[in-house]
C-alpha cells in the first residue's frame, strides 16, 4: 500500500471515528517504515481538522467529536512510544510547558497531541487537561516563577477562546507575563487575535507547535 493510500485510510479512520481500523492502520503505517511524525502529520491531523470543521458548521455534535478522539487515542497509544524513542532532549533549559483546554470547552483531541509532540521535542509536561480555570493557570505558573514556562492553552469553540484574553489579563495583573511565554491553538485561533491579546504565538498543528514553542524558548 503506497504511502499516501495510508494516510488517506487514516485521515478517513478519524472522521468516521472507527477507533479499531485507527489502530490497526497506525501499526500498518509504522510496519512499513512511515514515521511516527509523519503518520500524525500527514494521516492523523487532516482527519483532525475535517472533524473539527464539520463540528463548527454544526454537521457533526459532541459525540462524535468524542468518538473521533477516541480513534486519535488508539493510534496515539501507538506512537506515544515511538516518539518517545526519538525524544529530542532539549538545550539545557528547555523548559516547562504548561498544557490546558479553556474553560467551559472539553474537546481534547487537539490538545493531547500538542501536549505529546511537546514532549516528545524535550519539555517537561505539566497537563492540566480540560476546562481548566485561568485562576488555576496563574497559580501553578506563580508557584513556578523564576522557571523557563510557557503556557500552552486550547480552545476550539469561540466562547471559551474569550477566556485566552481574559487569562493574558490576568498574567499582567500578577505580574507573572514577563516570566512566561504564551501560545494559544483551536479552530478559531488566528495571528490577528494572538496579537490583539498580546500572546506569543499559535500554530497551525501539534508539530508546528513544537517547532515554535521551542523557537520561542530560546
């Protein structure tokens, strides 16, 4: 089975959440030689955004985007430990990164692959998981002030996107935005509003997120 043929099968496993052929197609990919990064990339993420898409023209709803990550988790149980394998360990100082879903928004798929490529590319992980309170986002990054931090948030509905600006508020308030980096992803994140809020950075995937939280980093 040729490469692309492959992806195309697991892009089509996430959107019509079928959790076992999902498995099975990932093993398949890395029997024949595909790359964990690349059977996310190329395979897994497009089937991501085309469910993330169908959920905000409202032509799918909550349980199917919940099936769906089900199928995103049965092939990430598969490469977590391929990624693992190929752990980049980071410059001395890599850093914490600190992952959250926003408040009043549950939808992880997105934020679990993010938080695993983030370790995978030599953070240290602190997952705070889903509809995480800012005031719980401030706290744990005071108790860590004088460390290299960046917060790491996701919102795939516009509603709790709000919160992201609310949180930026907050950090300058406690004094604590000099001593951490921000970057925030979701379907209705953009350029325009990372710098409307004064946050660092967003990313168009998990793999570009790694790629610019390190950049950020240094």
């Amino acid at each position: 089975m040729a490469n692309q043929e492959i992806f195309d099968k697991l892009t089509n496993a996430i959107v019509t959440q079928d959790i076992a052929g999902c498995a099975k197609l990932t093993q398949e990919a890395l029997d024949a030689g595909i790359s964990p990064l690349d059977i996310i990339t190329k395979g897994l993420s497009p089937g991501m955004k085309i469910i993330g898409d169908k959920f905000e023209a409202a032509e799918v709803f909550l349980p199917q985007i919940m099936m769906s990550g089900k199928a995103m988790s049965s092939a990430m149980e598969i490469l977590t430990p391929e990624l693992e394998k190929t752990r980049v360990e980071g410059e001395e100082g890599t850093g914490l990164a600190i992952t959250f879903v926003a408040e009043g928004d549950i939808h992880d798929i997105g934020h679990r692959l993010v938080t695993t490529m983030l370790g995978a590319n030599g953070f240290d992980i602190l997952d705070l998981g889903v509809d995480v309170l800012n005031e719980t986002v401030i706290e744990e990054a005071a108790k860590r002030k004088g460390q290299k931090i960046i917060l790491v948030g996701s919102a795939l509905m516009t509603t709790s996107m709000l919160g992201q600006k609310d949180l930026m508020d907050r950090l300058r308030e406690e004094n604590l935005r000099d001593s951490v980096k921000c970057m925030f992803g979701g379907a209705p994140v953009s350029d325009k509003w990372i710098d409307e809020i004064g946050a660092d950075a967003t990313a168009e995937n998990a793999a570009e997120a790694a790629k610019v939280a390190l950049n950020i980093m240094k």
